[in-house]
C-alpha cells in the first residue's frame, strides 16, 4: 500500500466511541476503529492518538452544573484515559501493540508522556496513545491533540469525526450547509467555523500542521485518508 503520510496523529472525539448508545463505550465501534488503525500501521505508518472525553465527562458542562472547573476539566482527563485504555485493549486484542501515555503520572496505568518516549515506541510499531489532553485544565483535547502532533513531528493531524468533513454550517442541522474540499486556517478563523477550539486552530496554523477532517465512523475511510483518496476536508496553513 503507498500511503501519503508516514506518521499521524489521529484525533477521535469521545461522543465517537459511544456507537449507537447514549453514555459509555461502544464494544463494537472500538474494535472498528482498532481494525482501521491496525491496518494503516501494517502499512508502515506510525500512528500516534488522542481521544477526548465526551461520552463519560466533559469539563466544561461539568463546570456548568457546579463543579469547579479545574476539577471539572481534572475529571475530563481521567475520561480520556478510560477511553484510551478500552482503544488500547481493542488494538491488543488484534494483535497490535500500543502504549498508553498520560500527561499526568499515573503509574501503573500508563507511562507519562514524553515526546522522545512517544516517538520511539512508534518506531518500534506500537501505536502511540496520548491521554489527559495537555494535562492542563481550561484546554480542550483539540488543542491537546494539535500540541501532541506538532510535538512528535507528525506529518498530519486526521481528526476522526462523524460528518464527512468541513461544511459552511452544521449539516447535521443545515441542510443546506455544503462542504468544503479545502480551506485555510484563515477561512475557519473568519468564518467562525466549529472545527475546532480557538486555540487548537491558531496552533496548528502557527506551526504549519495540516489536518484532514473524514468521518471515521465508515469502515475503510482511514485508508482511504492515508493513501490519498480526495475524501473529507483538508485545512492548510
């Protein structure tokens, strides 16, 4: 298989993992994604991945109900890493290796992250999985994911979600809203564009990191990604 990029940072969003459930984490759409991942790494890229938390926790509704917000955002962590847990039984179970990595220490349930720690354990053909965003509250898991792909140097960040990629409005309730095959951080920025966080989107363009936007929930549309077909939305700098 040619792939286009040799190393990835993929970005799946936590509401992703709960299926066709309503809370938790769905069996069948963790093995979907381990079965994806699995085959691009079999393909010689190294992937690394960042999971949100949105299927157990978030931070900032939590802070909204009255919780303080840096536990509220403390507990979103931790959200993150029961997530990155369950993907990383699921790649294991497959038979491919991978390493959870938290931004906070938390001996014996994964190693805490270092970028050089990350990047080797690709190199050796595990997948790299990051937790706890940057390990910081008041940053979202986007901007956890653009600093954790700028880090180890990855070609690309793929942010995994459930629409095909980037439209003028929300087409989930917009039907009217129309896709874009390419876009600029500009354009997100001046249009105010959902894609991502504020933050995340002024990170990735100061840093030169492109991202491809797909839906990662049909089977097959990461390899699609990784060996160039024109699906989803690819914002450039």
């Amino acid at each position: 298989m040619e792939t286009k990029y040799k190393r990835i940072l993929l970005k799946l969003s936590g509401e992703s993992l709960m299926g066709q459930q309503g809370y938790g984490i769905d069996p069948q759409r963790v093995q979907d994604y381990a079965e994806q991942v699995k085959e691009i790494v079999d393909a010689g890229v190294q992937v690394a991945i960042v999971i949100g938390g949105g299927n157990i926790f978030r931070g900032l509704a939590g802070a909204a109900s009255g919780f303080d917000r840096v536990k509220g955002d403390q507990m979103g962590m931790l959200a993150t890493v029961i997530n990155s847990l369950a993907l990383s039984s699921a790649l294991e179970a497959n038979g491919q290796p991978a390493q959870v990595f938290t931004a906070i220490a938390m001996t014996p349930v994964g190693e805490q992250y270092t970028k050089w720690r990350a990047i080797e354990a690709m190199q050796q053909g595990k997948v790299a999985i990051m937790s706890c965003g940057t390990g910081n509250p008041f940053f979202t898991t986007d901007t956890g994911s653009t600093l954790r792909g700028i880090e180890v140097e990855a070609d690309v960040m793929l942010k995994g979600t459930r629409v095909d990629g980037i439209y003028t409005a929300d087409p989930e309730k917009d039907p009217t809203a129309t896709k874009f095959d390419i876009i600029t951080y500009d354009e997100i920025i001046a249009r105010g564009l959902k894609v991502m966080d504020m933050t995340a989107t002024v990170m990735a363009k100061e840093n030169n990191l492109p991202i491809h936007v797909f839906n990662m929930d049909v089977k097959g549309n990461l390899k699609k990604v990784i060996t160039g077909e024109n699906i989803g939305t690819v914002v450039t700098p």
